[in-house]
C-alpha cells in the first residue's frame, strides 16, 4: 500500500475508524467489567470457605489442647485431694493432731428454723 503523500492522512482514516467504535469499546469495557465482576462473585465464596476451614482446623486444635489440660488438671485433683497427703500436711506443716476423747464437744444441730 501506497502512503498518502498529504499529511494528516493516516490521522483522518483513524479519526474515522474511532469514532464509530466508541460505542463498541464502551461495550468491550462493560463486557470485561461484568466478566470481572462475575469472575469475583464466583471466587469470593470459595476464599471464605477456604478461611473459615483454616479457623476451624485452629479451633479444633485449641480444643484438643484445652482437653488435654483438663485432664492434666483434673489428674492433679485427684493427687491433691488423697486424704494420706492431706493427712501428712495437717501433721506437719500445721502441727494439727487428732483430739483426745474428752476434747470432742457434740453439737446439736438446731431445726434450721430462726425464730
């Protein structure tokens, strides 16, 4: 093809061209933007289930943990609460022993009722 030899030639074949398509690139633009749009409405819910299972997989772990703990603890009653050791400690840290027989007082418990 021949260039023109008038200058603004090719500006004016151009200009034409570019006008007429406006519309279309207004069209190609909303197309692409709702293809977008679309695109990330499709993808959105797969991330929160994503995210929602890396927060259960955390709180199930936690879970564990804490149960393990509460056996832990609770094991750590039951060795606390033996009377031998309760015993031991009355004896010797508090220097508490047992009372004679004539140092036993009864108490009558009342009706429960104040009058």
């Amino acid at each position: 093809m021949r260039r023109p030899k008038t200058r603004g030639g090719w500006r004016k074949r151009i200009g034409a061209a570019s006008a007429g398509s406006g519309v279309s690139l207004l069209k190609a633009g909303l197309c692409i933007t709702f293809i977008a749009c679309s695109a990330a409405a499709l993808v959105w819910p797969h991330l929160e289930m994503v995210k929602i299972g890396y927060r259960l997989a955390n709180l199930e772990r936690q879970r564990e943990k804490l149960l393990q703990d509460r056996r832990v603890l609770r094991i750590e009653i039951a060795a606390l609460r033996q009377l031998d050791r309760i015993e031991s400690i009355a004896r010797k840290k508090l220097e508490m022993v047992f009372p004679e027989p004539g140092q036993i007082v009864y108490v009558r418990a009342g009706s429960g009722r104040v009058e």
